[in-house]
C-alpha cells in the first residue's frame, strides 16, 4: 500500500482566539479601576463573569472615562467611554449620552446588568508582549466584543486592523519573543475606537450624529 499524500496543511499560529461565550454575572460600577493597582480610574465599567463550558468563570471588564470640559468638567463625549456604549450596543442596548451634564448624572439603570444574564457575545483574547513574574505572557481580553449573532471573523478582522493601525501596541506577532514594557500601553481614543470599526456596524451611519 502506497504512503499517504497528506495535502492538509497545518493550522497557523496566529495568537488570536475568538470564542463565543455566556454572561453569568454582571454588574455597572463607576470611578472603578480594571485591576486594583491600576493607575487609571474609569468614569463606568462594566465587569462580567463569564461562562465558556469549563469549570471556573473568566473575569472580563471594559471600561473608559468621559471626554470632559476643561472649564466645567462636563461631559463633552464618549471619550475612551466609547467601548462601554459598543458593548451595549453589541448586546442590543443604543444609548445616548447626556452631554453638557456631569460624569455622575450619565449613570445607566441599575437593574440593567440583571438583564444581560444568558446572554452571549464573542470575545477575542490576545498573546500579549508583557510577561508575568514566571516569564509566561499574558494572555489578554480585548475590551471590544462582537455581536454573537454575526461571524467571529468580523470581531477579528477588527482587531488585525486595530492592530495594523497601530492602537494595540502589546500584540504578540506569532513567532516573536518581544517584550513589552507597561509604558507602550494606551488607550484608544473616542475618535480612535470609531476608526476600529468604520463602516462595519449597520447601525452607525443613522448613530453618528449623535456623538
């Protein structure tokens, strides 16, 4: 019996994983931190506890803080805030910001996270450059979901071209040993996140004139 021609190529490391997941738990904070030695404190946050069919439920937070005025501290715009209104929105939830009012007086229903239980999106986690004190890297949450009812390949395709436009700066290229100091790390802007995801939400065209 002749060798078999195996014609399958194997699959490429790319550092990317995209996986739908379950909402189990989770709650709207304000002036909160993503980890308690942060150095930045969002205006709002949302943190979740999600359910991936295993048996213990990943932490996953997005968060950003208002664009404000520098006379009166009004809030001006979504700020790095935008990932928390994209989040929603994902989730089926358009809200509109209350401009020329304070950072306090934008709060969402206090009930709403009650309603996101059961409910799914894709989350994509990143390689990332930055090691912990063992020398493994981390493996990082994008803090920009995609709609489960859409192709995981969309959410993707966001994040190669975020990362091609230099707004994810710790991405660990497959086949690369580079490190990354903590001072590479910023947030993408209002006007930035908007750039990730240009003409590829049906929604935004009739949204935009609302920011």
């Amino acid at each position: 019996m002749p060798l078999e021609i195996m014609t399958n190529q194997p699959s490429k490391k790319e550092n990317i994983f995209v996986q739908t997941v379950t909402i189990d738990e989770m709650e709207i904070e304000y002036d909160t931190k993503m980890v308690e030695n942060s150095k930045y404190i969002d205006d709002i946050g949302i943190r979740c506890k999600l359910d991936i069919g295993r048996d213990f439920k990943p932490n996953y937070y997005v968060g950003g803080s208002y664009r404000k005025s520098k006379l009166d501290n009004s809030v001006e715009g979504w700020g790095t805030a935008y990932k928390v209104k994209l989040f929603l929105e994902r989730m089926g939830v358009l809200i509109k910001l209350q401009k020329g009012s304070s950072a306090s007086e934008n709060r969402l229903p206090d009930d709403l996270g009650s309603n996101f239980i059961g409910k799914t999106f894709h989350r994509l986690t990143y390689i990332s450059k930055r090691k912990n004190k063992n020398g493994d890297n981390y493996k990082t949450d994008w803090q920009q979901i995609g709609s489960s009812s859409e192709s995981k390949s969309k959410i993707k395709a966001e994040f190669l071209k975020a990362i091609n436009d230099g707004y994810v700066k710790d991405f660990l290229q497959p086949n690369s040993s580079q490190t990354s100091d903590s001072s590479e790390m910023t947030e993408a802007t209002e006007g930035e996140i908007k750039k990730m995801v240009s003409g590829n939400i049906g929604i935004w065209s009739s949204l935009m004139s609302t920011y």
